[in-house]
C-alpha cells in the first residue's frame, strides 16, 4: 500500500533485472543483455562491460555467471574468481554455488578459486543477511528387483553391454545377441549359473539409499566450514513450513577400513559423505589408500580434546616426504547441536577427515599415493 504523498520517479526504460547493493543499482538492457550501472548524481545509467551472463550482488561487489566461469566486479575491473557452476546465490552471508556435476553447493572465501563445501544437492537455495537455506529435494527412487523387493542401481548390470530400461511401470533388462554370431545361442552351462548368481548377490548386498522428502521442509546451513558443517529445519512450527528437528541427516555408514591405535581404540573410517569420511578425504584432500590413514592411527593419539583425537603421520617417498594428520570423532555422534550424524548405539564415528599439511589446500600430492 502506498503512503499518503509518495510518489515513484522513473529512472530508466524497460530492463531485464534490477540489483542494488551498498555498491549501486545496477540494471540488464533488455536488448544486449549487458549490465548497467546508475550514476545518482548524474542521473544517468554507464555500462560496466564484461560480457552478458547471471548477475548477482553481495554488499560491495558485483558477480557474474558464465559457462566459463565467475567473476568478481568491485568498482574497476572483472577478477575470475571460480570455474564453472550450475548456478550462484549472494547475499549478506556470502556468495554461494552449486557444482555443475555433484549440485554440492561451496561458499567463496573471498579470493580467487578459494571455495568450501557447506552442503550437498537442494532443489533451490537463498541466500539472506546471516543465513544460507536450502530446500530438499527428491532423491530417485531406484526401481525394485521382483525378488526380495531390493532397491538396484540403473547402471548396476551395464558391464558387457547389459543394462536396465524403464518402459512405463515395468523394468526390463537388456541382453545383447552376440554380435560375431546372432544366430548362434550357446547352451548356459554350470559356470555361467555362478556368474548370474554372483551378480544377484551383489544386487542384493547393494544398500537402499534413503529417500529425501520431495521439496516438503526448508534447510538453514549452521554456517560452519568443514566437518563441522550442517543443516538443520528452518522454521519447525511455523505454519506452512514442516520442520523436521529429529531428523539425522543421511551418511554412509559402512567402513571402508579400521585399525586399532595404541591405546586399544578400534578407529573405523567410514564412508561417510562429502562432508566427512572416506568420500571427503579421497576427494578434497587426495587420499586413496587406507594405510596413509592407518599408519597414522597405529600410535597414540597426539592431541586429545574430549571424543576428538588428532594423529599425526608421514607418507615417505624417496627423498620426498609430507605430514599427514588424522582428526577422529571417537563417540556415538557428531558435535552439532542440531540433528547430529549418529554412528548408532555402540558404534564410533571414527575418522572425520585427513589431510596434508604444509601444502596447498591441504591436498596431498599424488606420489603419496602410489
């Protein structure tokens, strides 16, 4: 509703979209696509140039996505900042973008190719003054095998060119005739029924991923970086907003590999997910082989903070050498106060993450690997 005596004043023609930030407004010709820049005391609109693409703002900069990726304008000049992303999000809390392959969504540092993982796959994000949301989204249920009703992967069976089809309802496997000799079909003998029957097991072993609800509750990232890192209902108890406060978030449990330090402690490293355990250090962090992790967990702890345990390692390749530590979550769950990851009655969390130290990013190099 407007108030008694205001008045709007038109300081443009048509435009695309509209930015305004502590760094200016800043608006898209609809007929180039380039961005313009309001100048208040001259009342007049200049370009900024740089190129067409998706525009953002956050306090005093200026952002842009292309398929090459994100550039940072502060008043002067474009500064590359980040490589290719699916899509970005900026407000008072920072700028954000999703991969363009994972859809894992990292947060800028504030220089250039300086970005950390903060969450995994959403349908949409928004971004306000303190705080990063992120709405959930579907994940595909897997079509079920007749027997034992278990979830199967679509490209579990695409090895020797078999594969699964979807046609309606109904799922149908995919057999290729022999291509040297169609018209010859060879009688199946005993070791092929081991084949089939090893493939079966597998199919069965393979754990159902757990479904995400479909865009049904809202997300607030806690805004801590690393391990740390989490994401808890936004909004529980507000009308029309379900908020889910007893919900863990969803990990791989499984172990890829354990090992008893010298103290008697059976430390598991899990496979966790891209926030912590195996799928995060082999990731970032260039860790491949579970001795580098191991060789480290075979003392005693070097650093003991409650359930939290550092271990400190080295990978030795001829004359080259580099310290590996090791920080373990030796307890049933994580430290968030909100929706912990929980290992189960019993069980450990076990190795958090690992890293290099004194190197880049803390990735390890590849030798350390081979």
């Amino acid at each position: 509703m407007e108030a008694p005596g205001a008045q709007w004043e038109a300081i443009s023609g048509p435009a695309t979209a509209v930015y305004a930030s502590r760094l200016g407004v800043f608006m898209i010709n609809p007929e180039t696509g380039l961005i313009y820049k309001y100048q208040d005391k001259a009342k007049r609109w200049d370009p900024i140039g740089g190129g067409t693409g998706k525009f953002a703002v956050s306090g005093g900069s200026l952002y842009r996505l292309t398929a090459d990726g994100i550039v940072e304008w502060r008043g002067d000049s474009w500064t590359k900042i980040g490589g290719p992303a699916k899509d970005f999000y900026a407000g008072g809390a920072g700028l954000f973008a999703t991969d363009p392959v994972t859809g894992v969504i990292r947060k800028y540092g504030g220089k250039p190719d300086r970005w950390t993982d903060v969450g995994g796959p959403g349908a949409t994000f928004a971004v306000s003054s303190n705080h990063l949301y992120g709405l959930s989204r579907p994940l595909r249920r897997l079509p079920m095998e007749r027997q034992g009703r278990q979830p199967v992967r679509l490209d579990q069976d695409r090895r020797r060119g078999q594969g699964l089809l979807r046609r309606g309802r109904r799922t149908l496997r995919h057999r290729p005739r022999n291509r040297r000799h169609p018209q010859v079909r060879r009688q199946a003998g005993p070791l092929d029924r081991r084949r089939r029957t090893r493939r079966h097991l597998r199919r069965q072993q393979q754990p159902p991923l757990r479904p995400l609800p479909d865009r049904s509750a809202v997300y607030q990232w806690n805004g801590k970086e690393g391990s740390g890192s989490g994401w808890a209902p936004a909004g529980a108890g507000l009308p029309g907003v379900a908020g889910r406060p007893n919900q863990s978030p969803y990990w791989d449990k499984r172990i890829k590999c354990s090992q008893k330090d010298a103290d008697g402690r059976v430390i598991p490293t899990r496979y966790g997910n891209h926030l912590f355990g195996w799928k995060h250090l082999s990731g970032p962090h260039n860790i491949k082989k579970c001795e580098l992790i191991n060789a480290a967990l075979r003392d005693k702890p070097d650093k003991v903070d409650g359930n939290r345990l550092e271990y400190l390692g080295h990978a030795i390749n001829g004359t080259r050498q580099v310290k590996i530590k090791v920080i373990v979550q030796y307890a049933q769950k994580t430290t968030e106060e909100n929706n912990p990851y929980d290992a189960g009655p019993g069980q450990r969390i076990g190795v958090v993450t690992a890293f290099c130290m004194n190197v880049p990013n803390n990735k390890c190099p590849h030798w350390v690997n081979q």
